[in-house]
C-alpha cells in the first residue's frame, strides 16, 4: 500500500487560497494615487476586500490544520518522505500565524 499524499494537496490549496487573500486585499488600491481616495476606500470596498480576505486566509488556515492531520494520518501508517514533506510544509503556515497571533494578543484580544 502506498502512501497518499493528501498533506501536500492540503497545502496546495491553502497557498492558492492564501494567494487570492492578498490579491483580494490590496487590489482596491493597485491604482489610487492620492491618500484621500486610499483613505476613502478604506471605508468602503477597501474596508469589505480586508474582511473578505481575512474570511480567505481563515479557510487557508483551516486547510494547513487539515493538512497536518492528514500529515500526521499518513506518517502513522508508514514513514513516507511525501508525508513528512507535507507535514512540514503545512506546520510552517500554521506557526507563523499563530506566532503572529500570541506576539500581537494584547492588540487583539
């Protein structure tokens, strides 16, 4: 029985996703030149893109946590450099954010 390599279509995914997240947050302001018409759009499509990414890069996030899983699923039926590479390339996303998340908690929380 081979070993499946679901982690790194996990993380695949999640990258595609969390490349629409950037495009999806800072397209708004691609051709603004002047800092009132940045700060108007913050207010409005500006404002509504940032949410829709952040709603993106959590789906992403998700599909990194499900990655590791399907990582860790996968390395418990038999070593596989395939889920061991998966592995690590889901876990770096997941601890940067988190990292992220746990130096910033006192801004957000």
């Amino acid at each position: 029985m081979t070993p499946s390599n679901h982690g790194l279509k996990h993380f695949a995914i999640a990258a595609a996703i969390y490349l629409v997240s950037f495009f999806v947050a800072f397209a708004p302001y691609a051709f603004i030149q002047d800092p009132e018409q940045v700060a108007k759009m913050m207010g409005g499509a500006g404002g509504w893109a940032l949410i829709a990414a952040t709603l993106f890069a959590m789906v992403a996030f998700v599909m990194n946590l499900l990655g590791v899983w399907a990582s860790l699923k996968t390395l418990l039926q038999g070593p596989s450099s395939k889920a061991t590479f998966g592995l690590l390339l889901n876990m770096l996303p997941v601890v940067v954010i988190l990292s992220l998340l746990y130096s910033y908690r006192a801004m957000m929380f």
